[in-house]
C-alpha cells in the first residue's frame, strides 16, 4: 500500500529544487519586480484601506504576497507554508513572519475572529475535497465578521485549464467558478466573485498581450454564450475567486 504522505512530502520538501516554485533567489530585485506587477492589482482591488487589517498568507512560499504587501504599507502580514525549501529562501531573500509548518495545525492555533484577510493562493488545489472543506472551515472560523477570502485556483473552465491542473504532481483538482461557489457557499461564505486571471499591462509588450487576449477569447466567449445564453465565462488558466464572510 503506497502512503501519499510519503510522496508528498518528497515533492514538497524539494519544490525550489525541482523547479516548481519557478524563483532565482539570485535575481531578487528582478523577481519581486516581476511579482510586484501582478501582485498590486490584487492589492488595490481586494484589500481593505485599513493597513493593520490582520493578513494571513497560508502556503506563502517564498513570501512574494508577504513582502509585497508591505511595501504597499499593510503593517499586520504573516504567512505559513510546508515547504523547508520555500521559507528558507523566504528568510535568505530577507522577508520575516514567515513560519515553516502544516496550513491546519496553523490554523488550529490561530485565535477565532482574529484575521481580516486571508490568502490561499494556488493552495486549494493540492488539496482532497476532505481537506478542503476541514482547511476552509478553519478559514472561516478565524476571519473576522466582514472579512474576505482569496482563492487563486486552477480554472477547469478555462481555455488552457487543464495544463495547470497537470502542472504539478501535488495538484489534487481543479475548480470552476460554479464548483468553487458550490464549496464555499457550503461552507459558509457569501458574496463569492471569480475573476479571470487576464494579462495585467504595464508597459508596450504587455498591452500586446492584453490586446492578444482579450481579442483571442472573443470566439471561445461568443460559442459558449450561443450554446449556454451566458455571457460571463471566466476563460484563463487560473481564475481568483473573493469571498466574504458575514
């Protein structure tokens, strides 16, 4: 009988190593450069005004949301992942409040209500729908009333969907908007939004992606809504999915 723990735990322990984390610990600047880009978007749209608003990044890696979140003035964010790996780079790049260890004993001895935003990305994957329910019921219970939750997903729904799903050994599923509704809804939340995770522009060659985008996914949105009389299809690879509690 072979235990999956074993081979998860030979994956993660060297996920920087076999290439997974996709980072050059050599090329800080131009790293988190590159993230930053990304990352503020995110930022100036799903966070709160209120710079101590309490930030938990669970399965941070090498703590790029962490350190990003900072430079934006946020003054409260910690993060936990699993992998040895990833919070050692964490610390060799200078970022702090990066703790090595398992997301639910994390969780399990983090005070209820004590958070405001937490983040989950690209983590919900790697988790059994057992898991995912037992880790977003400790998600819930340690949000504040009013707090959010963010999602970054492989999206089965998407064009290119499934070379993400079967990027990565550790990948346990994938998510639509409708089945990422449907789990956390069930579990408690409201006011869940998926957002496509589109080219974000900031200079000449990234316009050109936009553009590229924008004008490549108008036959894939128009053969859908003529088969289904939708008009709101999240299409890219991954997919961000924001919901609130109450």
């Amino acid at each position: 009988m072979v235990n999956q723990h074993s081979w998860r735990s030979r994956l993660y322990s060297s996920y920087v190593t076999s290439g997974q984390a996709k980072v050059d610990s050599s090329q800080k600047q131009t790293m988190f450069g590159d993230r930053r880009r990304y990352i503020q978007p995110v930022i100036h749209r799903h966070f709160a005004l209120d710079k101590d608003t309490p930030i938990l990044d669970l399965g941070c890696g090498h703590g790029a949301f962490v350190h990003v979140l900072r430079l934006n003035g946020f003054t409260s964010v910690s993060g936990v992942d699993v992998s040895e790996e990833q919070v050692a780079l964490a610390h060799q790049l200078g970022i702090d409040g990066i703790t090595q260890g398992e997301l639910l004993d994390y969780l399990r001895r983090t005070e209820s209500e004590s958070v405001g935003v937490t983040l989950l990305w690209d983590i919900v994957e790697h988790l059994t729908r057992d898991e995912a329910f037992v880790v977003l019921d400790e998600v819930f219970r340690v949000l504040r009333p009013g707090g959010k939750c963010l999602i970054h997903v492989p999206n089965a729904e998407g064009i290119f969907g499934m070379r993400v799903r079967y990027g990565d050994l550790t990948h346990e599923q994938s998510f639509t908007p409708t089945s990422a509704k449907q789990l956390l809804n069930t579990i408690g939340f409201w006011e869940i939004t998926a957002h496509e995770d589109k080219p974000v522009p900031h200079g000449l060659m990234s316009i050109g992606r936009r553009l590229v985008w924008e004008a490549g996914t108008f036959p894939y949105r128009l053969l859908l809504a003529a088969e289904t009389s939708d008009t709101h299809f999240v299409l890219s690879q991954n997919m961000l999915v924001v919901a609130h509690k109450r």
